[in-house]
C-alpha cells in the first residue's frame, strides 16, 4: 500500500514536474514567439503598409501617368489638339509646353508666370509648329472663325500685297479663309523661318523710312513655320491664346507694361504677345 502511495507520487510528482517544464518551456516559446510574433506580424503589417503605399505611389504615377498623363496627353491632343495639339500641330501642347511652368500663375495670354525667363521659356516652347499649310488653317480654326479655308493660289480672297510674299520671304505655300466679319484671313507656310523674318526686318526697315511708326504693334502673328495676318481686333483677340506670338521688328518698339516679349530668330526683331491690331 505505501508502495504504491509513493509510486502514484513520484508518478503525480514527475507529471507536475513535467506540466511545469512545458508550460514554462510553451509559454516561453509562446512569449517569445508572441512578441516575435507579434515583431513577425508587425513586421509584416508594415511590410503589407509599405506595399500599400508603394502601391498607391505606383498608383499615383499611373494615375498621374495614366490619368492625368493620358489624360492630360489626351486632352492635349484632342482638346489641345483642338488648341495646341501635338498630334496635328507638333510642339503644342507638347510635355514641352504646357508641362513647364505648370505650377506657376497664368499670365496675360496662358503660360507660366515666374520672371521674364520662364515667361519667354514657355512663349517659344509652346508657338505652334503646322508641318502643312493645311493643318495650318484647321489650327486657327480651333481659336477664330476661318470659313472656306482655301489653299489655291488663284483664290480671289488674297490681298494683292500678299504677291510679295513668296520663295524671297521663305513662303512656299499660302492659304486664306473668311473670318466671318467682312475680311480674310491669310496664311503663309514657310519652310525656312529665319528667312522670313530678316525678309519681314527689311520690309520694316524701308517703311519706316516714310513712316517711323510703321508696324509699331507687329505685323504677323508667327508659329515655327507659319505666319498668319489677321483682318481685325477681334480675330486678333481670338489668336492671342493659340500660342501664336507677334513678331515686330520696329527699332522704336517698346513693349508696354504687361506685355511679354521673348527673342527672335535674327537680330532687331522681337516676338511679343501684345494682339493689338496695327495701324501703321
């Protein structure tokens, strides 16, 4: 009888003895592993925040490079291609264009604000560029009334001055539509505009021999390769957001307050983006 008194002891003894082992060998384990574990899982908490985030920032280039980029692209090419367009009228609306100075206030005529360098900057980056003296008429369209748009030389509605400009000018090809009032506009196609400005400075320079005052406010509203004359204010008015500027290269030019000028191709010539419609 004591036998087995003391054999079921040492039994229940050795059973506590091993209970303890394994709860405080478990709970260790466990302690370890639930703050392990919970390192682990924090861990993986924050590894699962981080691919959230990266998520999101990826979601953020592709929405910004999808949406708003796209988007924007988009816009530019339809809404500016209805503007400034890239697809139809390269270098408007471009990531060139509108993509710099985005951050700054508009000024007089759209564009970035921010100091006459980043002014000028986004005036050159963003003139329109037509490639054909098609799209050339089809872009004027998107800003002015420009009926019947015709590219035939024998069109009646040519002004006879418009004869000298020719291959001497740089012209190549010209076109002329009905701006809706009782005028025409008329459209000049270049291929080399250099030319056509120094042929434009000389034109000046012999009128203001008889007339100081002589294209005083400019002559042209001028892309890359085009030139545009407009017939009245008010068409003068619809081209100022075209990205279109004003070449004038009378040496008595000052550029009142508020208008913006940037550099043209030859010397003794600026482009402005003063539309205000020449008297001399």
């Amino acid at each position: 009888m004591r036998t087995r008194i003391r054999l079921a002891a040492v039994v229940a003894a050795a059973a506590l003895a091993l209970t303890v082992t394994g709860c405080n060998g478990e709970g260790g384990e466990d302690g370890e592993d639930g703050s392990g574990g919970g390192r682990d899982k924090a861990a993986d908490a924050s590894g699962s925040a981080a691919g959230v985030i990266a998520g999101a920032d990826g979601g953020a280039d592709n929405g910004s490079g999808n949406g708003s980029g796209n988007g924007s692209d988009s816009g530019a090419d339809s809404g500016s291609d209805s503007e400034s367009g890239t697809s139809v009228i390269p270098g408007m609306g471009s990531d060139e264009g509108s993509g710099e100075g985005s951050d700054e206030a508009p000024t007089r005529n759209g564009g970035a604000s921010g100091g006459p360098e980043v002014r000028q900057k986004w005036m050159l980056e963003n003139m329109p560029k037509a490639g054909t003296v098609m799209a050339a008429g089809e872009y004027l369209q998107r800003f002015t009334t420009c009926e019947t748009y015709s590219i035939d030389p024998s069109d009646e509605r040519y002004y006879a001055m418009d004869e000298k400009f020719d291959a001497s000018w740089g012209v190549q090809f010209r076109g002329t539509c009905d701006d809706g009032g009782h005028g025409w506009i008329r459209v000049f196609k270049t291929s080399d505009m250099k030319k056509f400005q120094s042929a434009y400075r000389a034109d000046i320079a012999e009128r203001t021999k008889t007339s100081e005052l002589a294209g005083i406010h400019g002559g042209f509203a001028i892309g890359k390769d085009f030139a545009v004359i407009a017939p009245d204010d008010r068409t003068l008015r619809d081209l100022s957001s075209s990205g279109l500027l004003i070449l004038n290269c009378n040496p008595r030019f000052q550029p009142p307050d508020g208008v913006s000028t940037a550099p043209a191709l030859v010397e003794g010539c600026v482009l402005t983006d003063e539309f205000v419609q020449n008297e001399g």
